[in-house]
C-alpha cells in the first residue's frame, strides 16, 4: 500500500476517560474508539504524515481541553465542529481482578452524536486521503441521515482512491435498531479495503460459530483484506482468499484491556500502509496490543508504542 497524499483521517466520538488511580483519585484524559486509532497512527509515522481526526465537540471548557489535547498531541482538527448545544460524552472504567474492563457511559448530550449533519464539511474532510478509518460506533451514534451522508462520501472518497478500514466494533446499546446495524455493515463492507473486527462482537451482532462464518459473511461482499482479532487466540486473516493463523506470541498478564483492539487497528493500518506483509503486520500489531494492556486507560505512552511496534 502506497501513501498518495499523505494524509489519514479517522471519524468518531472523543470521550471524557475518567479511570481510578488507586489513591482515591479519578485520573482524566480523552479517549475514543477512533480516536485510539489516530493516537496510534500518530506514533507509529513521521510529522510527514497528516493524521486528522473528525467529530463534533461543545463550546465549553472541557470540549476546548480536548481541542488543546488534539493540538498538542499533532492530531489534526481542522474538520472539527462546533456545536453550541450540546458538549462531550463522559466514560469511567471499571477493572475486574483479570484487568477485564467495563465501562459506564454519559453520552445523552455527546455533539458527536451530529458529525454527519453536514454533508459538505464531511465531503470536504475525506477529500484527498489515503486512508478513512471509521468503526461501528461512529456509525451507531448518528441517525440515518448521518448514516447516509457517511455512505456518500465514503463512495466518493474511494473512487478518488481512498482506502477505507472498518471495525464493526458491535455495540447493541448504541444502536436504534439491529436491522439499521445490519444495512449498514452490509454497505461498508462492499465498499471497505480492511474489515478489522473482532470475532466476539461479530458472535453478537451475527451470530457467527466460528471465524470462517465471519470470513465467509464478510468476503461474500466483497471485502479482500479480512483480519479477525480474538484476544490471546490466535489472530485469523484473509487477504485475497488466501487464510492466515498467527499465533499471538506476545501475551501478557493484562492490568487494563481498555483501548487493546484499536492499538491492534492502529497499528496493523500503520504497518500494512509501511510496505509490510499481513504476518508481519499483525505481529506488529499484537506486540502494540500486548504493551497497552499493561497500562492503564486507553491510551498509552507514544515512545512505548514505538518501541513495542518495532521490537
């Protein structure tokens, strides 16, 4: 994969994190989905490289704290909007005694929720990228007219030669309904280059028995480049029919799962668009994953990220 204009945009919802720091104290900082992706984009490639990140904020403080945050970081906010009604969604993290993570969410008045109201600022974010990242949960918090704006400009943004990655990133709460979540993942995935989910959303959005199901479901539309993450089991792949088994031979005693399968993303993208090869890639990638979980919250160290990316 080649860099034509040396620019990748993710789209999402940046959150609030609040995680206990053992002392009684609550730790903040600003996470996402998406946003973990670019945190890891931004790491793994040099300042050449514009890493941009779309969504919609507030116009009170905190949403200017994670304007600041994105500035400071060399995350891109050009394609950022405004909203004067509304501000951004809060999460917590709850760890269980394995590291296991759950969250608890304040997201009623997210302006994330209308980033795809305007057709044109999105039109104009995704224009001359090599690479749109987006997941199923910046699809699930819009509405359908959202959703369609999305569809729109991600048909357009590929036949300038985008590449587009997905991860379904299944979360049922999120979604009005599972026919929408159902339409939807049937339309990216005609139109993704990289499908990155993980085999147990897709046990609970589909239904799948085993990852040839997911395979079978997702090439069946047309996606060539299918990577299945699975926690410590192997990581399965499909590139062009041919089918991948690698062994995750990094594994560690997790402190903190949160943001461990969108470092994967993050990384596996920033290695394939590097010239690398799947298995090396997703190596790469299981390496990150591994470090993040051996930290707390999302998002981790970048000389950490690096190191762990090119041990």
């Amino acid at each position: 994969m080649l860099l034509n204009h040396s620019r990748i945009i993710c789209i999402g919802e940046c959150m609030v994190e609040f995680y206990d720091a053992d002392d009684g104290s609550w730790h903040r900082g600003f996470a996402g989905d998406t946003l973990n992706v670019a945190w890891v984009l931004r790491a793994l490639f040099n300042e050449q490289i514009q890493i941009d990140y779309l969504t919609r904020v507030g116009s009170d403080q905190v949403s200017q704290d994670m304007l600041d945050f994105f500035e400071s970081m060399g995350i891109g906010a050009d394609f950022i909007q405004t909203d004067l009604d509304r501000t951004v969604g809060v999460y917590t993290i709850s760890l269980d005694g394995s590291g296991e993570r759950s969250f608890s969410y304040w997201r009623g008045e997210s302006a994330a929720k209308r980033l795809a109201s305007d057709l044109s600022l999105l039109s104009a974010a995704v224009r001359k990228t090599d690479m749109i990242y987006l997941s199923g949960i910046t699809a699930a918090i819009v509405d359908s007219k959202g959703r369609k704006n999305i569809m729109s400009c991600l048909k357009a943004a590929k036949a300038n030669g985008s590449l587009i990655a997905y991860d379904p990133n299944y979360r049922k709460k999120l979604w009005s309904s599972w026919d929408s979540m159902q339409e939807f993942t049937s339309e990216i995935t005609k139109l993704a280059d990289i499908m990155l989910p993980t085999f147990g959303d897709e046990v609970d959005a589909f239904f799948d028995e085993s990852k040839e199901d997911t395979f079978s479901r997702l090439s069946s539309r047309g996606c060539s480049e299918i990577v299945i993450k699975d926690g410590a089991n192997p990581t399965e792949v499909m590139f062009s029919g041919d089918k991948l088994k690698i062994e995750v031979s990094c594994a560690k005693t997790p402190i903190d799962t949160t943001g461990a399968g969108d470092s994967f993303n993050g990384a596996y993208l920033a290695a394939r668009l590097q010239g690398h090869n799947i298995r090396t890639s997703v190596q790469r990638a299981q390496r990150v994953s591994s470090y993040v979980v051996m930290n707390r919250g999302a998002l981790v160290k970048h000389e950490i990220l690096q190191n762990a990316f090119n041990e």
